[in-house]
C-alpha cells in the first residue's frame, strides 16, 4: 500500500503524461464544479426552486477530476448521491445537469431523476444511486460484462467511507477479485458519513488496508492533490486494463460545506473546517499551475469570472427549460 500527502503538489510538469493544456482545462473543471454546486445549492435550492436536497461537492472536486482524466472513451463510472461532481468531470453538459435537478424536462433523464439519480451513456456515466453503497456490485456486473465481451473497458465505482462499511463492498470487491475485474473502487474519504466520523466507524486508519483481504492492491493518495490523484488512477487503469484485476483507491478528501447544503453540521467544530480549507484543492492547482507556467495570476483570474459567468447562463437557461407536461410526467418511469 503506497500514499502520498504534503502541504502542496509536488509533481513536476515534465513528469506527467498529460500536456499543458489538459491541466489547464482540469483547473476549469474544478471552477466548474464548485461554481455549479453553490449555484444548485446556495442559490436554487435555498430559493425552494429545487426538491428533496443537494448533497455538495465542494471540497473533493481534486479526487473525480484527477481520477477520470486517467479514463478514456468506453470507460463507465457509478456514482452516489454527492453526483454532479462525478458528472461535470466526466464532461456532462451543466445544463442538462442543472436541469435534471431542477426536474426539467431537457435534463439528462428528462427531468424524472433529479439531483441524486443522474444517468448518461453518451458520457459514460452508468448512474448515480442514492442508497449508499448500490453502486459496487452495478460496477462489477459491467466490469464483468466487458471482461467477457472482451473489450478493454475499465469501470470506477465511486463510493464514500460510510459504504466501505456496507455488505455490498466486501461482496463487490471480493468478486472483482476473484475474477480479475476490470474496475476501480474509488473511495471519496471525506471523513464523514453524514454525521459520523470514520474515526468511530472503522477501527484502521486506512480503508484502502482492506485490499489486503481480498489480495489486490491498496492505495492511499491525498485527495486535496489533483496531481497525485491523475498518478495513481492512471496506474491502477493501465493495471486493470492489461487483464491484471481491481485496485482499491482512497482518496482522503473533505467536503467543506454540510451532508447537504443547509446542514448544522452541529458533530464538527468550524476551527476543523478551515484546517482542511488551507488546503482547498482548487487553490492548490491554481497555485501549481502559476508555478509551472501554465497560467499567469490575471488568467487565472479571467478564467474563475468566465466559468462564473458560464453558470449564470446555465441557471438563467434552466430555469427557463419547461417541466415535463401533464400528459407526459409517467413516461419512462413505469413500464
């Protein structure tokens, strides 16, 4: 089991696989999501404008973009109910994500999903479940299936620390295990599942030890460091991708703002909030990217108000999107 931590990214741009350009648009995506999920949460379902809640991203956007720049064109990923992230990294539309949420009917499932069920085959996401662990074994049923069609196809599933406690993880990974599978399992650590702290629920520092049962390998990166978190995935995938089975990857992560958005968050002291924000994983890149030479302070600054702007327009625009008419609201829900 290897991991990797420190105040900052380390890596040296010369030592990565990636060009220039495709860190700069990975910066993007973090701005994107963090902008995305203030305006679903902080504005839209603060308004009432959206229905049941909006479980935030805010603070982990480091761990699905660096994870998925390692994927290629025929991967898939499962999700959970912390969805738009995984979405907005894999490169979904935010209008048809922002509209889904909204129950829209121009929203990836026409609306009939909202924020916690997103779906998309064109971006290879399989789906985002709300019941906290239903994604393992839905990954390793389409791991499976490209084992025995042969393709070459890797599948992650995305899972928090609360569900490496669940049956379903232990069944899941033991049978990409036994079978070679061609999956990732990538933990989003985040310390905390709703109100309960990892710490109380599991008695080893590292859920990623528990590989070591299922003899595949465990590894632990710094979820707060893009780079590190692009290093480790791509090696897992070229790993699982050759026909040499699973790894299972935790990614220690925060989220910065509550379970949900309006949370009390009464079972954590802000003093611990800000200690993780010092190392906000957005500020971290901007930082490595300036350092590099890749963007220079005042772009940096034009890009965050341009994604800023992009967000106004996909709010203004869904917001606007009709709802499913009256006629039509019981289609593809009931056969």
């Amino acid at each position: 089991m290897s991991s990797r931590d420190g105040s900052g990214i380390k890596a040296r741009l010369s030592e990565l696989s990636l060009d220039p350009d495709q860190w700069v648009q990975a910066y993007r995506t973090m701005l994107l999501i963090r902008h995305f999920e203030y305006a679903a949460g902080r504005r839209l379902f603060s308004q009432g404008l959206v229905k049941g809640t909006i479980h935030p991203y805010v603070g982990e956007e480091a761990v699905a973009t660096g994870a998925f720049l390692a994927l290629r064109e025929g991967d898939m990923v499962t999700s959970t109910h912390r969805c738009h992230g995984h979405c907005l990294a894999l490169g979904a539309d935010p209008l048809k994500v922002m509209a889904e949420i909204l129950g829209r009917e121009v929203g990836y499932c026409r609306g009939r999903g909202g924020s916690m069920h997103i779906a998309s085959a064109e971006c290879g996401m399989l789906g985002a479940m709300g019941i906290v662990g239903s994604g393992l074994p839905i990954a390793v049923g389409a791991a499976l299936a490209n084992q025995y069609r042969g393709e070459e196809s890797v599948v992650v599933a995305c899972f928090g620390d609360g569900a490496s406690n669940q049956g379903m993880f232990h069944e899941a990974v033991n049978l990409a295990a036994i079978w070679s599978l061609p999956v990732i399992f990538l933990c989003e650590n985040n310390q905390y599942a709703v109100s309960t702290s990892i710490s109380y629920s599991a008695r080893i520092p590292d859920i990623a030890r528990r590989a070591e049962a299922y003899g595949i390998p465990g590894i632990v990166v710094d979820g707060m460091d893009i780079v590190a978190v692009y290093q480790e995935t791509l090696e897992s995938v070229e790993r699982a991708r050759s026909g040499e089975g699973p790894t299972l990857i935790e990614a220690k992560t925060y989220r910065f703002e509550g379970h949900y958005f309006g949370e009390p968050q009464v079972y954590r002291s802000p003093s611990e909030v800000e200690q993780w924000k010092k190392r906000d994983p957005i500020r971290l890149l901007r930082e490595w990217l300036e350092k590099e030479g890749l963007l220079t302070e005042a772009e940096a600054d034009q890009l965050d108000e341009a994604v800023k702007q992009e967000i106004e327009e996909v709010t203004k625009t869904a917001l606007g999107a009709p709802f499913p008419s009256d006629e039509q609201f019981d289609r593809y829900v009931y056969a």
